[in-house]
C-alpha cells in the first residue's frame, strides 16, 4: 500500500509528500501507521573525497566515497533466548537469523551465542568461516533454540568476547570484529548492576571490537545497550514488537553488512568548532557527516580523509574553495540566504547531538549540567526539539497570553552570573496522569511540559486509592498482586495492578467499572459482562465506555473525564513477570479542587526548582503557585516545591509507559525511595482503602 508521492524537481530538488487518509491508516492497522517514515535517496559526488557545501563560514562535508570493496569480518550473533523470548518473538529472531545468515559472505568468519540464565557459545574454540556448509549448520541450530530462563547478560557477553579475541584463521587484511547483541529484557541473572556489566564488557572487548545492540520490544533495557554500544565502537537500535519485527532485525544487519574502510579520521585545515570527525566504520550505503565553521579570513578548506579499507590504507584530500561552493546548486531553494541558514542548522544539530551524547557518557554531575546548558542555548537559538527543549504554541489574542517565568540561573562563570534567563511560555495542557507496571506513577504537571515520577512499593492485597473526588462521586480503587523480587533484592517487594474498580455519580444513579485481566463488568441501570476479546461500546447518561478492539477500555465520565485501562498479558510469562493492568488518566481537568489520593490534585501543586552543581544551595527564586515552571534541563539534583515544604528529585530520562502507546524514553523529575511519602503528603497506609467494596 502506497502513501506517498514524489515529485521530481529538476536535478537538484524532489518533492517527497507523505498523504495518508485516515480511512488508509485504520486499513492498514486498528493503530493506524505507527513507525518511521524513512525516504532512502543517493546523490551524484564527483569528488571521491566526498561533497563540501560551504556559506557563510560555515561549512558541511557529506564523506561516502564509491566503488571500495568490502572489509571480510568476524561477526559474533550474541541471541537471548530467556523465557520472555518465547513465542512470536523468538520465531521473528529465527526467521531474521535465518535472512542474516543467508547474506553473510563466503570470507567472514561468525558464530552464535545463545543465553538465558546459562551461555552457550555454537563453536566453542573460535569463529568458523562462513561456507555453505556452516550457514547451513549455523541455520539448524537457529531453528531448535528455545526460549527458558532468566537473564544474564554480564555473562554472554564476556563469552562473546572471548570468542572474538581468541582468533580467527588470519586472512589478509585482518577481519573487522563485530559483535551483534540481541536481547528483550533486563540483567536478572549474574551480574545484574549495569555499571559492572558496562565496565566488564570494556575491558573484555579491549576497545578493538564494535558492539551493535539491539533492544527487542519495550521491556528491554534500551538505556543499557546504547551505554555498551556508545562505549565500544557502536549504536543501539530499538527493535519494535510489531508484525514486521523480522524486518526490522534483518534491515539492521544490512545496515552494518557491509564494511567499506575502518578507523576513518576525517581533518580539515582551516576548520574550526568541529562535529565527530573520526568513526569507527564507514559502511556501504550510509554517509559521513561533518560540519564547521570556516576560519575567519580563509578562502578555502583543505579536506583530508584517512581510513582503513581492503587494501590497506586509504588516504583522499582536496581543496575547496569557498566561492564555488557557494555558487553552486542547493536543493529545492534558490535563495542562497536560505541555502546558508541550513548549513548552520545543520552544524548547530550535529553539535547538539554530540553534546547529548557527551552528557548521556558522563558520569560527572557538573559536566552533564555544563554539557546540557549548551545543548539547551543551542536548541533554543536554533528552534530545535530536543530531549532538554520543549515545544511551545503561541497564543495570538493577548487576553489568552499563558504567564511568563523566568529560568533562575546559578552564579558564578558560565552560568549568567546570577542572572535570570528568558522567559518562556507556560504550556496550556491537559492534566495528564498514569500508573503502570511494578507501579510506577507518572503525572504530567498541568500547564507545564515537565513530568513527575516515582515507584510505589505495595503490598499484595492491598487496595490504592487512586483517585477520590466527592462532588462527582468519582473514585478509582486498585487492587494489587505480588510478583517474585529481583534476583539479590528480595527485602523489595514487586507489585502489580490486576483489577480496578472505577463508581462514579450519586448513590442511586451510581455505576460501577470493574475492569479485570479478563474483562469488564457494568453494574447500573442493568449489568452487563464484556469480554476483552469482543469490542463493544456502551452509551450511558454521563458515561460512555469502549472495549477494545485489543486491550483497551475507554471510559468517558462527563466533561474533562477521561480514563484508559490497558491489559498487559504474556502468552509465555518469564518468571519475574506478571499480567497487569496500566491506569492512564488522559484528561483529568474535570476533577475538582477535592480530589485526593495517589493521582489527586496534591500533585499538581508541585513545582521544580533547580539546584546548582557542586553545592546545595537554591538559586534566589520566588515560586508562583499552582505555576509548574518549565526549565530546559538534563539530568540533574533538585527540589520539588510543595506549599512550604521541598521534596529532593532528580531530573533523568526514563523509559516510562505513561500513555496506552507503547513506552518511550521521557525526561522527568525522579522522587526515590524515602521521599516518595513526603512527596505524597502522607504514608502508604493513607492511600490504602480498608473496606473497598464500602467505599
């Protein structure tokens, strides 16, 4: 099914227009089309060393030199094969392996790596070439791996390594080590601290082999993998649970398949406030990217390129001067004030994404505050969303200007001298709150696009009160069920929700949601009893409710109520999880001032306020009430603001599920352990109803 057009421009421009009806999105999937749109092109470069734009002292060079043959490899397939791998997961990973192995190349050498709570390396000794006769071996052991067991990532990935590093018939050249890493969860087994698994698989691997991760479905640590990946020589993919996950892992492979040079040093004299300019590989079918600033005065820029390749060494250079580049056809404009204006972008987004990763590698409080300072004035000065920015909506008419507040800044060099910073819009925004998982709350501050979050840690049996609110007669209770610790954390209990009773109206006009693993039960003005397998809408005075199609209910209470209670069910559960149930609270602006419990209105009081590095101190500030402050930061200690009283917090990115779509990494103010209660306004016990089917 086609969506798109495109439209030829002459030899420098096309037009490419994405136009789905919504009829050709509700036929391609009852979620519509969810993905990326992804528009592969290629351009003529009659340089081999690439193609240099240059405007306005600034300058770009695209590296993707032609015509090289590809680098033999030593590919080590590291596959998961614990108990959450079972069913339609592991069938996609086989039939992708089966696609991967197909395609590698008669001179690289591989091998496979299967764990769960135990590894077990397919060749032992070492990595065996790629002959028709091992993919053929190779694809029967894919076939009857089976999916059992807990996790132990720390392990497999140390015998990965031993593999790699023990050898390889020796070819000439030598092979390039690469090292693919499949998994859909979190360490449970073994080593299970992320620092000791990153620091073990570095000192391994010996900064010589690149490591590729790829996180399967929304359980997998995706934060993990890109740690190991950023610090040995690779990227980290998402691999999304969907009908074309198979596609998905074999594309990948395409993408790294075919090494062209290794060790690339990209120089340039005459270049200044330079982008990435070495890399590890050079593959067929991407591109190297770097930009810069011009030095002031020169007319041209000496490019030289050195890398690794088949034949050995590879060296280009050329010269390029700053007029001819600048004469030259740009894309689709021929203004050329605005051909310079995304030069520059483009260098101020490549140095915006270097200098997230530089924070995300950094493990110094003061250096990940300084890295998100200049991401944050450069994302601002250029107008990009980033994970430090917000995307703010203008209101034209004056009577409906949103309040402006002020960032406060922290003293000293660097950090505008005690001065305030600019102002910025507050976001108009639905209160929007959810709890989901072991649970995990997570509430978006009215007004704001700042998100709260914190864990509580129940009790099985017990019944949260989540929301009370008395004028509507409105309350959502939630019972909780007990699932196994983490391994070497058994003082911790883990709960989940798996029923949630939702009454709203007076006494007599009363209806009461029960909403289960198995389904949903109505009682008022009639019972009914509807299975999640069999979508149905119910229409109600002051309710509407919609099962399904899937694993959604949809109730809508009136104006400015509306709830989604989603089912989480694993076909073959692994031993740590659990079938739940996620609360999601999609527009709660019909809630009274009254409403209380653990997704009342107490948290909408709360305000951030930020601390500077290196001491304990706030910043002079005057908070304004019920004004959640926008502040554009990363990672970081802080407080938040309650009445008189501050709650500590952490500003960190987490991959949160606070919507029915799948989980996704958000930036939010973490609350630990301790301080949750503080945060709350009361002990675990407040929140805990006593007699729920009295209440």
């Amino acid at each position: 099914m086609r969506f798109y057009d495109l439209y030829p421009k002459g030899s420098h421009c096309a037009w490419v227009v994405f136009t789905p009806t919504p009829q050709e999105q509700a036929a391609f999937s009852s979620s519509g089309i969810l993905g990326d749109f992804v528009v592969q092109y290629d351009v003529t470069m009659p340089d081999v060393a690439g193609d240099v734009q240059i405007y306005n002292g600034y300058f770009v060079h695209y590296f993707a030199p032609r015509g090289l043959p590809p680098v033999q490899k030593n590919v080590v397939f590291v596959i998961d094969i614990s108990g959450s791998m079972h069913g339609t997961k592991m069938k996609q990973t086989k039939k992708a392996m089966h696609i991967i192995l197909s395609d590698l190349h008669p001179d690289d050498c591989f091998n496979i790596v299967t764990f769960s709570d135990t590894v077990h390396v397919w060749k032992a000794e070492r990595s065996i070439p790629a002959t028709a006769h091992n993919v053929r071996s190779a694809k029967d052991y894919v076939h009857r791996m089976e999916a059992d067991g807990w996790t132990d990532i720390n392990k497999a990935l140390l015998e990965a390594a031993s593999v790699l590093t023990q050898g390889t018939p020796e070819p000439s050249p030598p092979r390039i080590p690469l090292l693919i890493f499949l998994t859909d969860g979190e360490p449970t087994a073994g080593v299970t601290s992320g620092t000791r698994i990153l620091a073990n698989t570095q000192q391994a691997l010996g900064g010589s082999v690149s490591l590729f991760g790829l996180a399967f479905g929304d359980d997998a640590d995706y934060g993990l993998l890109r740690r190991l990946a950023l610090e040995n020589r690779g990227v980290a993919r998402r691999i999304y649970e969907d009908a074309d996950a198979t596609l998905q892992l074999a594309g990948f492979y395409d993408e790294i398949a075919s090494p062209l040079l290794y060790d690339v040093a990209l120089s340039y004299r005459d270049g200044a406030d330079l982008t990435r300019t070495l890399f590890p590989h050079y593959f067929q079918g991407a591109e190297l990217v770097v930009a810069g600033r011009l030095a002031p005065g020169a007319t041209e820029l000496h490019v030289e390129a050195a890398g690794h390749g088949h034949t050995g060494q590879l060296r280009l250079e050329n010269d390029i001067s700053a007029n001819a580049t600048e004469a030259a056809p740009f894309g689709c404009s021929p203004d050329l004030g605005q051909i310079g204006r995304f030069v520059q972008r483009l260098w101020a987004y490549f140095t915006i994404q270097e200098l997230l990763q530089a924070r995300f590698h950094s493990n110094d409080t003061a250096a990940r505050w300084l890295l998100t300072e200049k991401a944050t004035n450069l994302s601002l000065k250029y107008n990009f969303v980033t994970p430090v920015t917000s995307l703010t909506w203008p209101v034209p008419s004056s009577s409906l200007s949103p309040p402006q507040v002020r960032l406060p800044r922290c003293p000293g060099d660097g950090w505008g001298r005690g001065q305030t910073g600019s102002p910025l819009p507050l976001l108009h925004s639905l209160l929007r709150l959810a709890v989901d998982g072991d649970p995990h709350f997570v509430a978006r501050l009215p007004g704001s696009s700042e998100t709260l979050c914190f864990t509580l840690d129940g009790h099985p049996g017990d019944v949260l009160q989540l929301v009370t609110d008395p004028p509507s007669g409105l309350s959502v209770h939630a019972h909780l069920v007990g699932a196994p610790p983490w391994p070497g954390s058994a003082d911790r209990p883990r709960t989940y929700l798996d029923t949630i009773t939702v009454r709203v109206g007076p006494p007599r006009l009363r209806y009461v949601i029960t909403v289960t693993l198995q389904g949903v039960a109505l009682q008022g003005e009639g019972a009914l009893d509807l299975p999640f397998d069999r979508p149905a809408w119910v229409s109600r005075p002051g309710l509407g409710m919609r099962v399904g199609p899937g694993t959604n209910v949809t109730l809508q209470l009136g104006a400015g109520l509306e709830f989604v209670v989603q089912r989480h069910r694993y076909s073959h559960p692994s031993p740590l999880q659990r079938d739940h149930l996620g609360f999601y609270m999609l527009d709660g602006s019909g809630l009274s001032a009254q409403a209380r419990g653990l997704l009342g209105k107490g948290l909408w009081a709360l305000l951030p306020l930020p601390l500077c590095p290196a001491t304990s101190r706030l910043p002079p500030f005057t908070p304004r009430p019920l004004s959640p402050l926008q502040v554009s930061a990363g990672e970081r200690p802080a407080r938040l603001q309650r009445g008189g009283a501050t709650v500590p917090a952490t500003r960190v990115t987490k991959l949160l599920k606070d919507s029915p779509l799948p989980a996704h990494h958000v930036p939010c103010w973490l609350v630990k352990g301790s301080n949750v209660e503080a945060l709350l306004g009361g002990a675990y016990g407040a929140f805990v109803v006593p007699h729920p089917l009295e209440a």
